[in-house]
C-alpha cells in the first residue's frame, strides 16, 4: 500500500522499514518512509544520484522506447512481442509504431551511424524486425475505445513515458470506395532510404496500409539507384512513400532520388516520411523546396492518413486540410 501510493518499490519500503528501525528504533521506523521518498525525489532531479530512484523507485530504469531497442539489439523478437502486446492493450498499432518502434529503430540507426554498432549487431537487429512486424499484424491500427483503455492501463506501470493519445484523435479515416486510379491493382510503393534501417520503417508503412485496404510493397534503396531504376517494376504503382530514419547535412541523395522517381512516374505523388519529427533537416522551406517532394511526414498515421484519403473519391481536388498538407506548407 505505502510502496503504490509513494512511489517506492515494495522491497525498498521493507528495507527502509528495517534499516530505520534498526537505527533509530521507533522513531526510525516513523521517518523511514519520509526519508526514503526524499532520497527517491534527489534521485529524479539529480543526475548523479539517479541511482537512488532505480533502486528504490517503482519505475522502470528504462522507458518503452529504450526497452524495445533493448529487446532487439539482443535479438529476442519474443520479448520485443511481449512487451509490444503490452503497450497495445491501451494503444493502436500506428501509435506503438510512432512512439515506440521507430524511435527505438532511430537509437539504432544513430549507433551505427557512430560506429557503435558492430555489423553483426546491426544484422541481428535487422533480422529482428523481421520477426517481429509480421507477428504484429493481428492488432488493430486504431486507438482502443476509451472505455477499455482504462481498465488496460490500470495495471501497466512499465509505460509511464508513453502520451496517452484519445480515441477520437487517433481515428484512421473510414474505408470508402476508391478512385478510378486506385481499383484497378493499384499501389503504394513503400521505399527504404539509404539507412541501415529505413527497410524496417517502409515495412511497417506497408504493413499498416495494408490493413487499410490499400495494396502496398516494399523495395530496398538500392532498387531505385541510377543502375537499377530502369528494372524497377512501376506498372501499378499509384503512389511512392520513402521512409527515412535519419537524415544528416545535405540530403542531396534525396534530391536525386525522387529526380528519377519523377522521370519514372511522372505522375505519382511523392511522399517522404521522416521519422521522428525531431530532426530539423526538412523543416526549412528552402531545403524542401529542394528537395522536390509532393508531401512531408513525420509520423506513419500522417502517411496513412494520407494514403488512404488520396485513394478515396471524396477527396477535394484541391486536396484536403489535414495535418499532411499543413506539414507540407
């Protein structure tokens, strides 16, 4: 009761109960619980004493994100699915993707980016995502009703960072019937970046299209290079997604690459996610300008979001005003 209410892990109130007592009798024992909370509270606000909260706070000593990158790096896809069901009780998949999966993936990327990373690491965690965005499908891409998601939040003390996100905020934009352009075997191209780990972040793009209605593929960075753009199969392809984790100085490659994109369809819009919203490569005008691309996301939903609205025939000419375009401008 004293550990639930205070914030203290039940072993450190029985220790601190003993350890007081034994010191300063009953009065120890009185002041045992002030006395350790205080010692928890330094250890929130100091950073050297961060110790004290970890071993005697009940929160975690690693956030959702950090113990996904965990799970992965140590390539044990079925703790990553069990922590993952965890998180979705009480959330959509396109959120666990935006707010776990991808942030987890950006550590990665910027750890071999830094030589951090040994290639046979990088290739484990790789492999894990593999495992792991399949055995994902059977969730539901939107937000629990609200009704449920107190009763699933109630018990999980291991997702204290996670924002709470409404039901009606989350809602993905209801299944009408698609466009001329879009019935006929119609399809998103789902791109990887250059990144090591931008294949992982287009699949789970594609994986969430898919669960709308929407056919989707995937194909690695080095399918749309110079030598490899002509062999490209584009036939059904309506639309292109390009997901990077990571962009650092000039994105020229990106430039580049949607230049050929646009001489191989010249019709397709062109979405570029970049995930998470923190990086400032493409917040400029200028750069984006650039650039050349049609749309600019920071998170999957947004590219859902899209995707499925360009599909549908009530879609205004002039497009919608929706967070996409709002991002574009």
């Amino acid at each position: 009761m004293y550990g639930r209410s205070t914030g203290l892990s039940p072993l450190a109130v029985v220790v601190a109960a003993i350890f007081w007592s034994w010191l300063w009798g009953p009065i120890g024992l009185i002041l045992s619980m002030p006395l350790t909370l205080c010692l928890v509270v330094l250890g929130r606000h100091v950073e050297r004493l961060e110790f004290l909260e970890v071993l005697l706070g009940d929160r975690p000593a690693l956030t959702p994100v950090e113990s996904f990158y965990q799970r992965i790096l140590a390539g044990d896809a079925d703790e990553a699915q069990d922590h993952a069901e965890l998180l979705l009780k009480e959330r959509s998949l396109s959120s666990y993707y935006d707010e776990v999966a991808l942030r987890g993936l950006q550590l990665a990327a910027e750890d071999a980016q830094r030589g951090v990373l040994h290639p046979e690491q990088l290739e484990r965690v790789k492999n894990t995502i593999k495992e792991l965005v399949p055995e994902l499908d059977a969730n539901d891409p939107r937000e629990p009703a609200s009704e449920n998601s107190d009763e699933a939040i109630a018990p999980q003390h291991d997702v204290p960072d996670l924002p709470k996100v409404p039901a009606s905020e989350g809602a993905e934009p209801e299944h009408e019937e698609l466009v001329p352009a879009w019935r006929a075997g119609a399809e998103v191209l789902c791109l990887a970046g250059r990144g090591p780990l931008d294949e992982a972040a287009s699949a789970m793009l594609a994986q969430l299209l898919g669960k709308h209605g929407l056919r989707a593929r995937t194909a690695q960075h080095e399918a749309s290079s110079r030598e490899a753009m002509d062999s490209l199969d584009v036939s059904e392809v309506t639309m292109v997604c390009i997901s990077h984790l990571e962009i650092s100085g000039a994105p020229s490659h990106l430039r580049y690459l949607i230049r050929r994109l646009r001489r191989k369809l010249p019709h397709a819009p062109i979405l570029v996610g970049l995930w998470p919203a923190e990086d400032e490569v493409l917040k400029e005008e200028r750069v984006r300008g650039i650039i050349g691309a049609d749309y600019y996301v920071t998170s999957l939903r947004e590219a859902v979001s899209f995707c499925v609205e360009a599909a549908h025939k009530n879609r205004e000419a002039t497009g919608n005003a929706g967070p996409l375009e709002v991002a574009a401008a």
